[in-house]
C-alpha cells in the first residue's frame, strides 16, 4: 500500500492505495465520489471520466498511485455554488434520459471548452468521441455544447467592448 | 423548475424541463451501485460449463475455507425449481442429475461479505456435465424447418389467416420471393444489471434494483421462494438505461440473490460486471423471415405469405408474445385481401433471447421493407410511389381482421417524410453501382413505412386493467401537494415528466406540487411493467382519469366548506366560483387533509367495449391503436474500403398526441441511433463454445457520437381520443424500420440487394464482389 495525497474537488486528500487499484475504485471505494460511474471498467464507454489536472482520463484506466500531487476533478467538484453554464443548458433542453453518461459527458464537454472555448462541430464530437451514450443519439449533446459556446463567446464579446 | 409557453394554459404539448433532469446533470442520482448499504454482501453466480448436457456434480474444494462464504444450490430452493414466466419450464438454478439447455445456465450463488471473496469462492466450485450435441444457432434450426418441418424444435406457433392465398397468388401477375435474415442485439443500458435482495425477519423479501417491471418478481417468484406476492416487495432504484432488456431478466436476478440471502439471512447484492452482461443477459431474437408475394402488374398485392421465425434460445421466458408482436407487424402496413404469417419460436441451446425495444416488431419490419422495395424493382416502381399506392390508412382491414380507424396519419407520414427528404429526386440521383469520374462513394437514399401497435398485444390490455393512484399528500416542504402512484419506472423515456405534465393538467395544479416516488410495490398499485410502449398511452390515461377523481373529490370539499354548497371548479391551482373570491389549492387541500384520511383519486384501465379480440384464432383488435412512422435513410458506401456511412435520416411519427416535443424528440433520436447499430455495427454471433463472440464493447460496437447520421424527427399527431390526453405508443417505434431504410438506402447505392443485417463492410464487399448480381 502507498500513501497518496492529491487535490480532490479543490481541497487536499490522502488515501492509501494499493499497486493495482485504479483511480476510479479509490474513488468509488474509499472516498465516496460516486458520480464517476463503471460502465465496463476498460476504457471503452466513458462514463468514468474526471478530470485530470483539468484533461479528461478515463479513472479506470489511471492507477490511484499516478494521481499523486495531481489535481483531479469530478462531477461532485462540478458547479458547487450552482449549476454551471453547461449543466444548466443540459438541464433545460432536456438532453439526458437515463442519466448514467451524464457526468462523464459534462466533464468532457467542460474540459472541452476550457481549452478550447470556441469549438466546431467536428471538434465536439472529437472531444466527446470516447463517450458513449445509448439513449440520446448525441445530438442534444452536441447541440447544447455549441450553444453554450457560442453564448459564452458573446457575452465575453460584449464584456470586453464595456470595459 | 419548468418553462411554459405564455401561450397556452397546458402543460401537455409543452416541452417542460425533465422532473429528474437537476439530479443526473448534477450528480445527485444515486443509481443502485451509488447507494451506500452497509453490510450487504456480494453475490457471484456459477455457470455451467457446456451448453448441452446432465449436470453431474457441483463440488466445493475441500481445501477452501467456506467458512465465510455461503454457497446456494438447487438443493437450496425453498419451493419448485421454476421461474415463472410465459411457461413454467425454466428452473431457477440448473440441478445435479438435470438437463442443461445453454451455457452459462446458472448453478450456484456465492455470497461473501466481499466481491473478491465471492469471486475467490466461485472459482473453488467445480461444475462437471456430461456434454450432449448441441444446437446453437438459428441457421441449424431454419435448415430443419426448411428439409424436415416435423423435427423442428418450436416452443411455440401461431398463424394469422386472411382470405385465401392460394386464390390470391392465382390471381397475381407474378409471384416474388424473399429471404431476410436478422442476428442478436445487446441492449447495451450503460449501468449494468443489478439487484439487492434483503430478507426480512417474517420471512419476506425486499428487493431493489435497476429494472422495468417492479411486479414481475412479486409474481413470477413464488414458487421458487415459496413465497405469496405480498411477502415478495419490490423497488426500482434509477435505471441507467434499460431498452427491454431489464424486463424479464432482473426476475431472474433477484431468485438468483434471494436464494443465499434467504440461505444466511445477509442481504445479498448481484451486480454484473460488463463481459458479464453482455455475455449472460437476454438479447433481441434473431430472424429469419421469408415472404411470398403474389402481385398484379399494377402493383397490388394479391397474396402474402410470410414465415417468421425468431430464436427463442433454451427456453420460452417471455418469446411466445415477441413471435406474436412479430407476426402481426409482418403484413400490417399494406393493403391485401389475401395474407397467411405462419410463426414460430425456436429452440435452441443457446441463451435464451429476451425483450429489446420493439419486441419482434423490428423483426418483421425488416422483412416486409426490405421486400416491398424488391417487388417495387421487380415491377419496376418506384419504392415511394408503390408505398403511397398500398399502404394501410383509416377503413383499410388489417390481417386479424381489424378496421384502422380514423385516428390514423400513415398518409400524413408518408406525405411529409418524402417531402422532407426530397426523395423523389434523391432517388433518381442514387449511384446504382456507378462511380461518377473521381468519386470514392456511391450514394443512395432508402426509405420504409411501417405501424405499431400500441400496449400489449391482443387482449392484454383488457385483461389486465391498469391500476394507478394519485394521493392528496403534504410534500417534503409542508405543502399539500399529489403524489403519482404507478408501477411504471423511469428509465430515461421520461414517464416522471410526462406524467406529471398530464397529472398537471388534470389536476389543475403546477408541476411543482406534484411528486413521482421511485414504483415500489408495497406502496403502488400495479399499473403494468414498463414495456410494450404502454405508459404514456395507457397509464397516462389511467393518472389523467385519476387526477380527475382527486380533483372532483377536492372540489366537492370545497364546495361544502368554503363556498356555503355551490358547486365550485379548481382552475390553475385556484378553487373558483363566479362572483365569490378565489380560494387557493393549498387551503382546501390542507384543509381536507387535516379532516380525511386516504384521500386520492383511482382509476381502472378498459377498452372499449367493442374491441374484441380472440387470442386462439387471432382474429380481431390485436392492438387498441397503432402509431405510424416512416425513415428515409441517406447513405454513403465507399466503393474501396466498403464502409457505409449513414449520413441523414428523416423520421415522421405519428405518436398521437405528442406530451413532451423535446423528450420524445430524443427518445426518437436514440431509438433510431440504436437502430442504426442494430443495421451496420453491431455483430453478436455464437461461437462453438455456445458463448457469444462478443464480450466487451472494443468487439461488441455502439454507435459513438461520430458515427450519428443528422436527424430530421418530425410528428404528425392523430390522437388516440379513447384515452385522454390521446397518446399513442413512442418507445418502441423509433427502433422498428431504419434498418430495412438503410438496406434499401445500400441497394440504391450499390444496385446490391442485402438480405441480412448488420451490413458490416465485409457483407458490403461480398456483395459488390459476387459473381452473380444481387437483386437490386
């Protein structure tokens, strides 16, 4: 077993790890962070994603022991003080049905555009290709991330023409 | 909480946010593998190892320590050793000295404090079998039926008669033939199958888990647990995705974790891993339907006769109403005087197949449309013409005998799907097989039409009469407000919002007084499984009817209390009477619950009386209504690497009423995305070893978000006026004809005719590289 410290959600955690336990099961398992979900424990579905020192990884394919020092961020460190911009427009349009992507895809769409605030079409499904989800088609998801982008270039537009 | 247009005083037709959309963008859904139980433990199942065979022993390595694990066996029944489903054939655990029908038919349950101590304890159980010769898959068995009719093994048939085919193909011009072949599809819900079974000091279980029919164990289980259906209590936890595949099988599921939990007393948790699901749940039938079409010159059919025979796998489970489905949507759509569908349910030793969204339906309609476009090359017609000339609309006479009624908007789809779509001239503009100088893709466009019939099939419904409550309750704040009691599940379609939007409306109360509690069997009446695109239709329906009982109750109330005895209306949350001041909801609800106990309104589903239906002949109403849809598919096929590319689908439903704009535009979306997987990506065989060949989703392939093709969903609405607020099936039809759009779509393209789905890349370059020229 090792001893690890990282920053969880904002604040600082340490947890001990064995060699093989991955990142999603220390989470999962011993530290009570159950929006990263296991949809096939290989990589293959997405629905673990957090992020990592702000880039999206898959926690089932992370060894607790890499996160050391590193900075990772789930859903649960995701819009504490309300909803974020994302989450509200996926709320309002109705985007999600049996939910159990959702978190994986809010923080790959929200890595997404803070990367890259501006993005194409081809540019959200590149970033959001690793996701899967069986209910939706995908089309609200895309439609609502190039939404909120373009709202949020607008409104970034129109602050710097005040100021 | 909602938007509402300014325009209209309804909640129905408006597209108010999703009543659980907060809780799953923000992580507050606790699904069952989130819920923190403490000192439940973990449960593994044991397999067998052959897929025929005597099971001879099951024996435990005396060198392991059990001293900590409990093993449950066949041995360990309390009663009979039966599911009860469809039949009574299946046992619940495979037993020593019996015979095993498929692989990994389940033997024991192991239960540990932990998962890993489970797993380590089943890999010490050995199971030997003495194998027997096996039939796995659908071909085999379609060979019997084909050279030696009376050694094929059926579970179960069925013939639809109409008229006389052998006076119909008399009559015909030409009499065309076809073959078309379907495989197995993995529902593929995200969240894996899962289920919690507490036993309780009296002797009685509770049970929660991720799935579709909360009553189905509390009736299918007694025999096995030796338990009545009050002392088997159920509760549905979120469902991450479900699609069918959580109807029958969580039955199974919850036998499976009861046996060691009655066995030690500990609650007992079953959660599959995905190689396990995927490997050891239900999957939708494979197909092989053959039409024989008598047809004149002019195009009209004189005669169809249609075989359907679907894969039931080892035993019948629920396969004998999917076969039914099957065959009443195999001749559905067109005009004929003429029509015998013969149907029969395979037996196979293979795992035996289950519901998948459209339940045979999807089946027939990839028979029929891909046919229709085979006769309307033969006959050299025009797919679209020779669809507007046949199809089934209001007055026309269905193969049971059934009028359509007028509630019906197949021309309506039709009309709007080719016109969306330019069809016409996208058709004419299709490769054939032709490259153009320095083009790589061939293009074509395809289209289908087909019915669903709405609720369960035949008399279900009028047997079964939908129960549903909604309560007068205070809510979590205080407040006076309802509750919705159905059996009915979310799992992503929307039924929380929607209901509440229809209880809303009835009621005359906001959407915010209104709660949906998670179906819990000891709390709500039976409203039915979650299945058969039934909810909206039906117990929207019964809560419409039922929220109008609360609210005349109410209304009495009030009357006698605050208005001296005049009769008084509740109107968008208000007691009024003209010329007196308005009362609000919340003072005559507090009011009366303080003075009335069990305040709520019922509601009992019927048909309507002159709906008959005869299940031995099948003659009759096989449907209370239907829903219409038309998909038109355009595709591109790289003439190189072969790969198709589905690049637009325009979609029109007529869905009835359509409650919710924006869900049921999603809920068509991915119906059609998994119908898109189910036409050229996702390939689930059996292997020798009687496993299937796909274990895990690099073999088993969904569409991703780059392989979606643009939508186009529009509805046309035909409500279906019986039953207020006039909804009609949604679930199941997005899921019924893309496949055969996009095989039509390929034929355009490639002037190939393919018979069999998926359309991998490999069938692609067979069919462009065969010596003799498919049919085009």
């Amino acid at each position: 077993m090792k001893h690890i410290t990282f920053q969880l959600n904002g604040s600082a955690r340490s947890v001990w790890v064995g060699p093989n336990e991955t990142l999603l099961d220390v989470l999962r398992g011993k530290l009570g962070i159950k929006t990263p979900k296991e949809g096939c424990g290989r990589g293959d579905c997405g629905a673990c994603t957090v992020l990592l020192d702000g880039k999206a990884v898959r926690s089932c394919l992370i060894l607790a022991v890499e996160v050391e020092g590193q900075s990772v961020t789930t859903l649960e460190g995701v819009g504490q003080k309300g909803p974020t911009a994302l989450q509200k427009a996926f709320i309002e349009n109705n985007v999600f049905q049996c939910g159990f992507c959702a978190p994986g895809v809010i923080l790959a769409a929200s890595a997404l555009l803070a990367e890259n605030p501006k993005p194409s079409e081809a540019e959200v499904r590149e970033a959001l290709a690793g996701n899967l989800c069986r209910c939706t088609g995908y089309e609200p998801i895309v439609k609502t991330v190039l939404a909120v982008a373009k709202k949020t270039a607008r409104q970034s537009t129109s602050r710097r023409v005040r100021s | 909480m909602s938007k509402r247009s300014k325009k209209s005083d309804r909640w129905v037709g408006q597209s108010m946010i999703r009543v659980d959309g907060d809780g799953k963008v923000r992580g507050r859904t606790q699904y069952l593998n989130d819920i923190p139980y403490k000192g439940v433990w973990q449960g593994v199942v044991v397999r067998t190892p052959v897929a025929h065979g005597i099971l001879k022993a099951v024996t435990l390595d005396p060198a392991f320590d059990w001293s900590q694990v409990v093993v449950a066996t066949a041995e360990d029944i309390p009663g009979e050793n039966i599911v009860h489903m469809h039949d009574r054939t299946m046992p619940l655990l495979a037993a020593v000295g019996g015979e095993i029908k498929y692989r990994g038919e389940p033997v024991a349950v192991v239960a540990a404090p932990t998962l890993a101590l489970a797993q380590e304890a089943a890999r010490h159980i050995t199971v030997t079998a003495d194998e027997l010769p096996a039939l796995l898959t659908l071909p085999e068995a379609i060979k019997i039926y084909k050279s030696a009719p009376k050694k094929f093994d059926t579970m179960q048939s069925k013939r639809i008669v109409k008229g006389d085919v052998a006076k119909g193909f008399a009559l015909a011009d030409e009499i065309i033939t076809g073959e078309y072949w379907a495989g197995h599809q993995e529902q593929l819900y995200l969240e894996n199958q899962g289920v919690v079974v507490f036993p309780q000091q009296d002797g009685s279980i509770w049970a929660e888990g991720s799935l579709q029919c909360p009553y189905f164990p509390v009736h299918e289980l007694n025999d096995a647990l030796r338990l009545p259906p009050e002392k088997i209590r159920v509760r549905q936890t979120p469902v991450g995705g479900a699609f069918g595949g959580k109807e029958e099988y969580p039955t199974m599921l919850i036998g499976y974790a009861a046996l060691p939990a009655l066995k030690s007393g500990k609650p007992v948790k079953i959660t599959y891993e995905r190689n396990e699901d995927i490997l050891f749940t239900p999957k939708r039938h494979p197909v092989w339907v053959r039409y024989k079409t008598g047809v004149k010159k002019d195009g009209t059919f004189t005669a169809i006769e249609c075989d359907f025979v679907i894969d039931g796998g080892a035993y019948l489970t629920i396969s004998d109403v999917v076969m039914f489905r099957g065959i009443l949507h195999c001749a559905l759509a067109y005009r004929c005087e003429n029509v015998i569908v013969r149907g029969e349910v395979a037996r196979t030793h293979s795992f035996p197949s289950g519901a998948f969204r459209g339940f045979g339906a999807p089946q027939a309609v990839w028979g029929m449309e891909s046919h229709l476009d085979v006769v309307a090359a033969r006959l050299g017609k025009k797919p679209d013409e020779l669809r507007l000339q046949l199809h089934a609309r209001p007055g026309d006479i269905t193969p049971t005998g059934q009028v359509l009624s007028s509630e019906n908007g197949s021309t309506a789809c039709l009309q709007l799907a080719l016109k969306r779509s330019d069809f016409a001239r996208k058709l004419k503009e299709s490769s054939r097989g032709r490259l153009k100088r320095g083009q790589q893709k061939l293009r074509g466009i395809g289209m289908s039409f087909f019915g669903h019939g709405a609720a369960f099939t035949g008399d279900g419904e009028a047997n079964f009469k939908a129960k549903g409550r909604v309560e007068l309750a205070l809510l979590e704040d205080g407040q006076p407000g309802v509750n919705i009691r159905v059996s009915s599940v979310e799992m992503g379609q929307g039924v929380h919002t929607v209901l509440t939007q229809i209880v809303a409306d009835a009621m005359q109360i906001g959407p915010e007084r209104i709660r949906y509690p998670m179906a819990d069997t000891g709390l709500v009446p039976n409203s039915g499984p979650t299945v058969a695109s039934r909810t909206t239709m039906v117990v929207g329906n019964v809560v419409h009817r039922a929220a109008g009982d609360l609210k005349a109750q109410l209304e009495a109330f009030a009357a006698e209390k605050f208005f001296k005895g005049k009769a008084c209306e509740l109107r968008t949350g208000k007691f009024v009477v003209k010329g007196t001041r308005a009362i609000p909801f919340a003072k005559v609800a507090q009011a009366m619950l303080t003075e009335c106990q069990n305040i709520s309104g019922k509601f009992e589903f019927l048909l309507p009386p002159e709906i008959q239906w005869d299940q031995g002949t099948f003659v009759g109403d096989a449907y209370p209504g239907y829903s219409w849809g038309v998909n038109i598919a355009e595709v591109e096929v790289d003439a190189l690497t072969c790969e198709v590319a589905v690049k637009r689908v325009a979609a029109v439903f007529d869905i009835g009423t359509v409650i919710n704009p924006v869900s049921a535009s999603g809920q068509v979306e991915g119906g059609l995305t998994q119908a898109l997987g189910y036409t050229i990506m996702e390939k689930l065989g059996t292997g020798k070893d009687g496993l299937y060949d796909a274990t895990r989703l690099q073999t088993y392939i969904i569409p991703t978000i780059l392989d979606v093709p643009e939508f186009d969903v529009s509805f046309v609405e035909y409500p279906y006026s019986f039953a207020p607020p006039g909804a009609k099936g949604l679930g199941e039809i997005p899921m019924d004809g893309l496949a055969p759009a996009i095989a039509n779509a390929i034929a355009a393209a490639t002037g190939r005719r393919i018979n069999q789905i998926p359309i991998t890349p490999e069938v692609i370059y067979q069919a462009l590289h065969a010596d003799s020229k498919g049919t085009p």
